[in-house]
C-alpha cells in the first residue's frame, strides 16, 4: 500500500485549510476569537519573542521562563554614524543583570529592585491590561504581547478579519482592530493560530508601514537560562 511523506501530508493539511476557509461564508466574531487567544495565551508560561521597531530600526530577542521568573533580552539599538549597541540583559524576581556585547564585550552589572513584572506579569495577571497607546513596543513591556482582552472587551473598536495566513506553516487568522477614532489612534493587527488560537504575530501600525513587529514561537518549550557566575551575587 502506497503511504504518503509526512511533509506532502502536512502541506495537503495547509492546502485543505486554505481552501475551507476561502469557502468558509462565515467568519467567526472577532471578539470571540480575542477572548480565546486570551485564554490560550493565559495558560502559557514559556515561549521566545523578536521584535523589530521599523523606525528606529531597532531589534530584540527574547527567552521568557515565567514559571521560573527568570527572563533573557539580547536588544540591538542602532545608533546614527556609529556601531551598532548590543546588549544582553537578564531578569529575576530580585535582579536585573545587564553587560554590553558588542561594539565591545563587558562585564556583568547587577541591580534591584524595583522592577517592572513585565511580560512574565502580564501572563500571571491578564486582567490587569491597558489599551495600547501610541508607542514603540519594547521587549520587557507587558505591551510587547497584545492585550486580548482588552481589545476584545473595547467599546466602539471595530474587529475585522483581514485574512487567513501562514506563520512558521501554522495557519492562522489575521485580525485587525481598528479603536474608536480610528483616523487619530493607529491600529493594531493580531496574526491568530486556528490550531491552538495563541498569538504568532503582532503588528502596531498600518500593515504597509508598520511601527513594530513582534513575533513569537517556542510556546511551552523549556529554557536553561544561565545566570552570570556567583561572584555578581543572585
């Protein structure tokens, strides 16, 4: 008996779900949807995050280890006739731990509190969200992941679903919420998996000329982040 590559039965998954929702005539509600993300994201303790800040021309990796409270930055600000600043930087619930890495390697420098909970806050206290303001996106914000319910629980913000798309092979639907004057705040466009409704991508701006990208991966997935050497004291 004839058996099929895993890799032709994986793109004839894709194919199909593209062709039910072009034939699909009813969308489903765009709140409804948040409101799941939301749940879907809430569960979530562990996951990566690149953000690129297309005006600045700015970028940053990210490894977030909520259960453990420890979280890894590596963010590139690039700075006008001069090389570009790299630095590493790692959070835990009583420390922040910061070096240089490029132009040139330094050493670990170590602060206290207070320190803002961040992404890893906003995952433990999903209720606690504002509506986004206009702004550049940073990787240690809390704003660096959509506030679903927020957006979802919005008055006079209109939802439309743009498309179905592809992210990392992953359908997904992608979905725009324009607020309340739409002519003065930007809009913020949601990339949705159908698979396991989680966010994939989050756009702030106009699709063509976006302000920040932000897309995220390695849902649920372990991270061994190691911490400076003992005598920076934890």
């Amino acid at each position: 008996m004839k058996t099929w590559p895993a890799r032709s039965i994986g793109a004839l998954s894709v194919l199909l779900f593209l062709l039910l929702s072009a034939s699909c005539r009813r969308t489903p509600d765009g709140r409804q949807v948040f409101l799941q993300s939301e749940a879907a994201l809430d569960a979530v303790r562990s996951f990566s995050m690149h953000i690129e800040n297309k005006g600045a021309r700015d970028w940053a990796d990210a490894e977030f280890a909520c259960d453990q409270d420890i979280m890894r930055y590596v963010t590139v600000q690039g700075i006008p006739n001069a090389p570009s600043l790299k630095t590493e930087r790692i959070q835990t619930a009583n420390y922040i731990f910061t070096r240089t890495l490029e132009p040139e390697a330094g050493g670990w420098g170590r602060s206290r509190k207070p320190i803002d909970p961040g992404v890893c806050g906003r995952l433990k206290s999903p209720n606690n969200q504002a509506l986004p303001a206009n702004r550049y996106i940073t990787v240690d914000q809390a704003g660096s992941l959509p506030p679903l319910f927020a957006f979802a629980n919005e008055q006079g913000a209109t939802i439309t679903h743009e498309r179905d798309d592809l992210c990392d092979g992953l359908p997904c639907g992608v979905w725009t919420i324009r607020h309340g004057l739409a002519d003065l705040a930007r809009p913020e466009t949601v990339w949705i998996s159908v698979v396991d409704r989680l966010p994939r991508r989050y756009v702030e701006g106009e699709l063509d000329h976006p302000i920040t990208v932000v897309t995220y991966a390695e849902y649920g997935q372990p991270f061994h982040i190691q911490l400076p050497p003992s005598d920076v004291g934890y």
